[in-house]
C-alpha cells in the first residue's frame, strides 16, 4: 500500500480549508510531494500555507535589520513609539503618519446590550477606544 494513502484526506482539508487561493500549479505540487512521499518537502510546503501573525520580538529582529542597528536599540525604538502614541491618545490627540497611517481616539457612547446565556439587558458603559486607519500609500502596497 503506498504511503501517499494516509494523506488523501489531511491534503484534501489543507487545500479545501486554505483562506488563501491556492493555484492549480500548487495544488498539483502539493499531490506529487505527497504520492512521492517526500516528507520533508511536504513539511516545507505546509509551512507555507500558514498564515503567520508577527510577535513583538519578530517585529523588533525585522526593525534590527532594516536599520541596520542591534536588536536591543530597536527595541527600545519600538517601546519608544509605542509609548509616544499612547501619550498622544490618551490626551485625545491624533498621530498622523504619511503614507502610514493615522491612530486616533473614538468615542463610544454607553448603550443596552444583551447578554446571550440568559438574554437580560445589560448596560454598556460608554468608553474611548483607539482606532488605526491605513494610508493610501501602505494600503496600495498591502493590495499588491
């Protein structure tokens, strides 16, 4: 019995359940390393297909070499704006990145909810939440 036999059903659900369009050409790619049995190919593909979020310390390793500059003093530059922004906010300011982005504060104002385990109205207290709307520019380069 060939080994390629066990993974019929977890291709089907990787390619099927993939968010992102996956092409014809790699789709037969994916069912060749898996007839061939080629394990370690098929590992390097997979990681492929997952989505990744980016952590703090990916972030401040990727700033390091972009600016050519040691992982700490990025980090310290990534700290530094963090709290920079936060300061802005919480004195209700904006800050406008061109090209970037804008971060700002909005306000919601309290309003009756439900809660869903017993269906009774529960008040929602009115609050500040901060928003990030993207720029034409890092817009444009994320359709890309």
């Amino acid at each position: 019995m060939p080994m390629y036999k066990g993974f019929q059903k977890v291709a089907m659900l990787i390619i099927c359940a993939n968010p992102l369009p996956v092409t014809i050409s790699a789709k037969i790619l994916f069912w060749n390393l898996v007839k061939r049995s080629n394990l370690a190919v098929l590992n390097n593909y997979l990681k492929t297909l997952k989505l990744k979020n980016m952590n703090k310390a990916e972030l401040i390793e990727a700033m390091a070499k972009a600016a050519d500059c040691t992982k700490t003093q990025a980090g310290s530059a990534l700290d530094g704006f963090c709290s920079a922004v936060t300061t802005a906010l919480k004195r209700g300011d904006k800050v406008t990145l061109v090209g970037f982005g804008t971060f700002s504060v909005s306000k919601r104002a309290a309003r009756i909810g439900r809660n869903p385990q017993s269906g009774k109205e529960i008040k929602i207290a009115a609050k500040k939440v901060a928003k990030f709307k993207a720029g034409k520019e890092l817009s444009t380069k994320v359709a890309k």
